[in-house]
C-alpha cells in the first residue's frame, strides 16, 4: 500500500498515535536484539512494565515483520494485544496491522471499532479500512457524523477494498433506520469510486426528502441505460419539481444511448 495514504490515515489525523520521546541509545540496542531473534519483540508488548525504548522498538519490530509475513501467527498475537496493552501502543499496532494489511486481524479490529465508548474506536475503524472488507463499510459511514473527522472518513470509504464492499454499499444507501450522515457519505463515496451497481438503490432512497438532494446529484453521475426503469419510477414518485425535472433530463439522456 501507498504510505501517502498511511500519512492521511494516521500521522495526518487527528487521532494518530504520537511516538514518545525515548533513549535513543537505548531503543536502537533493543531493535537490533529482536532483528537478532535473541529476544521476541512481542514477548516484550506482552510485558506491562517494559521500559517505553524497548517497548518502541518492540512494535517497529512487530511492523517490520508483519510487512514481510502478513499472513504470519504473528498477526494473531498482535491482535490479540489491541485490547489489553495501552491505548497508545494499540494505535501503533494497528497503523503497523494497516500496514501490512493484515486481514487476519479483521475480527479484533472490528470488534474495537464497534465500541462507541472505546478511544481505539476511530483508528480501530481506519485501519479497518486498510485491511479491507465489508465489515469498514457501515463502521466507517457510521463515523461520518463528526464533522472533524468526514473528510479522513470519505476518502477512506473511497479506498476500502475487498470481498462484500460493494454489497455493504448498497446495503447501507438503502437502510432507512441509519444515520442520513452515514448514508450521504456512502452516497459520495460512491461516486468517488464510480460504483454504478448502486444506483437501483439511489433510485429508492431518493424517494425520502432527506436523501433526495444527495441521491440526484449521484444519480446525474452514475445512472445508465440499464437504470431506466427505476429512474422513471423514482422521477414519478419524487414531488420536488427541480428533482423531478433534473431525473427527466437524465432520463431523456440515456434513452438516447445506444
């Protein structure tokens, strides 16, 4: 992955992890011992009372290893610290799981993620969004709602990949019970990846008067011939003239494509 995009996610955020100020000294003798394997950098993350320097080095150790084996045991044992160690540690680990896109740590860094009251819950979904998958859609659309932190949320939702993540979309846009912030911002996000397959469900949502607005500026983007049908159906349905007039143009643009 690109580090641009770690920048963005987690040094350029607001949330992201700060390294503390450590014996220089004393950090660089601790990496080149877990690089030597004659101690475990994960035994020492295990440790509470290990000393800040080797506990640094301890994780840039863990994300080096990661990067090389992603798919390794270690990733389990990274995960299953994430709960446990001190929320600035977890920060780091989970920028290093990101990283590595450890799709094995899924599970736990969803579960942190899930935790309103968790400080871990934002970095938890960030890193979700590197990692991949359907479950950071609805995680991170849910976030949207601070506006401090829409603009990271968006062009992440914009960048999440894996198995599910254009189902998670639909199934979002269409879910009249979420939030109109996190339905919006999957609605953007949409265009941002030029996700056609979702605007059957535009068709619907912009029936609803809070969505409407959102849903036609998408439409104007996304819609193809095959859409037809629903954009006919919606343009019926909907009463605010300037929508109603903006779905008729647009369908009158598309029954001319051949």
């Amino acid at each position: 992955m690109s580090r641009s995009l770690l920048a963005l996610l987690f040094a350029a955020s607001l949330f992201a992890a700060e390294r503390p100020a450590v014996d220089h000294a004393a950090y660089t003798a601790a990496l080149k011992d877990f690089r030597k394997g004659t101690s475990k950098s994960i035994d020492t993350l295990k440790q509470k009372d290990a000393p800040v320097a080797a506990r640094l080095a301890a994780v840039d150790d863990v994300r080096e290893r990661l990067v090389d084996e992603p798919t390794s045991p270690l990733v389990g044992e990274v995960a299953a610290l994430l709960g446990s160690t001190d929320v600035e540690t977890a920060k780091l680990l989970l920028s290093a799981l990101a990283e590595a896109k450890a799709s094995g740590a899924t599970a736990q860094v969803a579960a942190l993620a899930s935790k309103a009251d968790s400080p871990l819950r934002v970095p938890a979904a960030l890193a979700l969004a590197e990692i991949g998958g359907a479950k950071a859609v609805p995680l991170l659309a849910s976030l949207a709602k601070d506006a401090a932190l829409a603009e990271n949320i968006q062009d992440a939702l914009v960048k999440v990949a894996g198995p599910g993540v254009t189902d998670a979309f639909v199934a979002g846009i269409s879910d009249t019970k979420a939030d109109v912030s996190a339905r919006s911002a999957l609605i953007k996000a949409s265009v941002g990846r030029n996700l056609r397959s979702v605007a059957g469900a535009l068709c619907v949502a912009i029936k609803e008067e809070p969505m409407r607005l959102d849903c036609q500026k998408a439409l104007l983007k996304l819609a193809q011939p095959s859409d037809l049908a629903a954009l006919r159906d919606a343009a019926q349905a909907v009463t605010n003239e300037t929508t109603k007039g903006a779905l008729g143009r647009l369908i009158k643009k598309l029954e001319g494509v051949k």
